[in-house]
C-alpha cells in the first residue's frame, strides 16, 4: 500500500495521518497494531520514518508500547481526563521553580477488602501495596497521600527509589515498570484535615484543606493507581477557566 506524498508536509506526518485512519476503520481497543518492519514494507518508507509516525500517535493518545510484546490501539472513547507525564506533585512543583521532596511514611503490602477492590478492579483477597507519602516543596510540607496500588503490577516497587532517589511515582511506573499514566479521574473538595495529618503538615487542628480522590489509568483503561490525599489550604491555589 502507498500513499501519494505531499512535499509541503514531513513524510512521518503523513504516515501517522495514514495510520490513524487505518486504526479508525479497522481496529478496536487494544488491537495489535502491524510490526515496523510491516510497516515499513506496507507504505514503502524507512524505519526512521515509521518511529516518528509511531512516536506522534503515541503522543496524541491513539496507541501504546508494551515493551518485547509491540504496539496496541489504545482506548479513545474515555470520556475521563487526559494528562501528561507532567502531572505529577515532583514535576507540578518544579514548574513553579520550587525543589519538590517526599519523605515515605508507609509502605506496607495487604490485602483487598471490598472498598479497595472496587477502586483496584481487583478481587476481595487480593494483595495491594499501601503507600503512605509526605510531599513537600522547598522544606514546606504540602500534602499527604494515601496511594494503593494493586500488588500484582507493581511487586517489588522500592521505596528506595521514591524516598532516597526522590523518584515521582509516574516516573517509577513508566521506567521500572513499563506502566504510562494516560488517563485520571479525580475529585477535589474542600474538608478539614483531620489531626494526625495536621501534625504532619505542620498547621493547626481543625484546619480546612483541600481534599483529592484520584483514580489513574493506563493505556489499556486498567487501573494502576487509587490516591486520597489532604493539602494544606494555604499552600494550593487552582485556577479554573471557562471558554465559550
């Protein structure tokens, strides 16, 4: 199969245009998609020029990589938030030029009771890893997070790399465990931080705070991540805008 060139427009994006409508006419979610290589034979450009088309779709949320298994269609009908490697408290906090810290309170694995396999997608009894964080920015404490994660996808997950390496989670997920952040559906409401995160976060008792219910996906609309985290009032400002 060929497709005509236009001159005007770098030849990767005209392969990733063309990809894109073969996976919009004949895949399905989590379809594997061709090989480089048959790629490569099918519309007659190099290897280099398929990764670039690869790397684009990539990009944009059409497909995902599953490292030594290939390249897969990925789910666009979610209707949930799309975010980046960027959301993340370590990089959030670095845009803002400030040095992000955290300090591991917990992290200790156990077993699924109902609530928690409903968020998970994973059966009562099943193992999850619970992992308890301080987040800081410039020395300041910032947050608390309270993340559960299902044990099976994630086993031997260091604390090591999060709290002495200050590693961010998504980072780890990504390189140790292959696992990309596409999609979260997340829940902010105002409350009162209760008095042992009080403690942690260096305010008084009683203090109102924000409150955060995050639930992360990955490229094969999988639950990798369930996060409850209370931050401090004075320390957050979100800026929401309105486009007619």
């Amino acid at each position: 199969m060929e497709f005509k060139y236009n001159e005007k427009q770098p030849v990767y994006e005209q392969l990733s245009d063309a990809l894109r409508e073969q996976i919009k006419k004949n895949y399905k979610p989590n379809d594997k998609l061709l090989s480089e290589r048959e790629i490569m034979k099918r519309y007659k450009v190099s290897r280099n020029t398929v990764r670039e088309a690869l790397n684009e779709l990539e990009h944009i949320g059409y497909i995902y990589r599953q490292h030594g298994k290939g390249t897969f269609v990925a789910n666009m009908a979610s209707n949930t938030t799309k975010i980046g490697e960027e959301y993340s408290f370590s990089e959030q906090m670095k845009s803002l030029g400030r040095k992000p810290e955290t300090v591991i309170l917990e992290m200790v694995e156990r077993t699924a009771n109902e609530y928690f396999s409903k968020k998970l997608h994973i059966n009562v009894g099943d193992g999850m890893i619970k992992l308890k964080r301080l987040r800081k920015a410039d020395g300041i404490p910032m947050m608390i997070d309270r993340t559960y994660l299902p044990a099976k996808k994630f086993k031997g997950i260091s604390a090591y790399e999060l709290d002495t390496q200050q590693r961010s989670l998504y980072n780890v997920f990504l390189e140790d465990f292959g696992e990309r952040v596409k999609l979260a559906d997340e829940t902010l409401y105002a409350g009162i931080i209760s008095d042992e995160d009080a403690k942690q976060l260096d305010i008084a008792s009683n203090s109102p705070g924000f409150m955060f219910q995050r639930t992360t996906y990955n490229h094969k609309n999988e639950v990798i991540e369930y996060t409850v985290s209370s931050a401090r009032g004075d320390q957050f400002v979100y800026n929401i805008k309105y486009k007619n």
